[in-house]
C-alpha cells in the first residue's frame, strides 16, 4: 500500500491558494479515479483506491500545513506503511509555475509542511513531488503572502494540463520507481 499526501490548508479561504497545490493534485488523482468516498481519519480526509492494481491512501490532511505530521505519522501506523510507499505532494516557490520535481531524502527548504511530515516521522527518507508555483515577480511582496495567494488567469489555464502530469508522475513513482519516474518528470 502507497499513502499519497497532498499538502494545503483547509478552509475554503485557501482553496485555489498557491500553497494548496498538493490538494489541488490529489484531488485531481481522485477524479480520475472515479472519486473514491471520503472519511475523516487521524485528522486528514483519506481516501483509498488503487492505481494499476497497486493499492494507495490518498491523504489531505486538515491540521493546517505546520502540522501536517500529525496526521501522516499515524496514518503510516496505523496502516503500516513503509517510509519508501510515502509520497508527498506539495508546493515549491524555488520552481517556476508548471514545472515538478521528484526527489527522496532532502532537507524541507523552509517548507513547514515538510518540516513537520520529517520532524514526526524522524526521517527525510521518502518521495516529495514539488510542484512549481513561483516567486513573486514583485521582490517586495512577502512570500508568505505570494503562497497564499490565489494563481493568476492564466496559471489556471495551464492548471489541467500541470495536474495531469502530476498524477502521471505519481502514477510513475508507484509503477516504474523513484529513478525512472524522476528522469522522465523532472524538469
């Protein structure tokens, strides 16, 4: 079994907030897996389906993005599910809008959503898709501010097109590896 996180806030103040792109994401594999029913488990909406036959936990936790731990470190117990079967899904303000990156074992780079996921589970040893939202054109907007911002017209139109190559590089992860979905993804 694979858990997937997808990492944002919750509150409908945050939905299409750049920080919100790991929902954005796992929402967007749930779609495409015919929505799979929604509970509220260890506090986080999880839901379970498979991608080609390989079981997975789709998690959208609902601590707020400083806390995410909180609901991965149990579900991993809870489900046992080794560090390797952990991919997370979150934004990245050091990549340019639309572009991803598929690594294991870094450091959160000021990513408290990461930082909490690795403080808890006392490990940076598992998958993160970082998926490009940016930095602020304008150097004097705090990027605090620029992340909890909405996306502009034109990034939603891209939007389809960036959560598809989400999910096929998630679905890569699971099917072909870390490597081969890393060389062919990242960008």
């Amino acid at each position: 079994m694979w858990l997937i996180v997808g990492l944002g806030n919750p509150g409908g103040e945050y939905k299409l907030t750049r920080h919100n792109i790991g929902f954005m994401a796992v929402d967007y594999l749930m779609e495409g897996l015919g929505n799979p029913p929604i509970k509220n488990q260890f506090k986080a909406e999880i839901a379970q389906a498979k991608i080609k036959d390989h079981p997975v936990i789709f998690c959208k936790p609902q601590t707020y993005m400083n806390l995410s731990g909180e609901s991965v470190q149990p579900l991993m117990g809870f489900y046992k599910i080794p560090l390797e079967r952990l991919i997370v899904i979150h934004d990245e303000i050091d990549q340019p809008f639309a572009q991803m990156k598929i690594q294991k074992n870094r450091g959160h780079g000021g990513h408290n959503g990461i930082k909490s996921i690795s403080g808890l589970m006392g490990s940076m040893d598992y998958t993160r898709l970082r998926l490009g939202v940016g930095r602020p054109a304008n150097p004097n907007i705090p990027v605090p501010d620029y992340v909890l911002g909405k996306f502009t017209k034109e990034e939603f139109a891209q939007m389809p097109d960036f959560l598809n190559k989400a999910g096929d590089a998630v679905e890569s992860i699971i099917l072909d590896g870390i490597q081969k979905a890393s060389t062919k993804f990242n960008t």
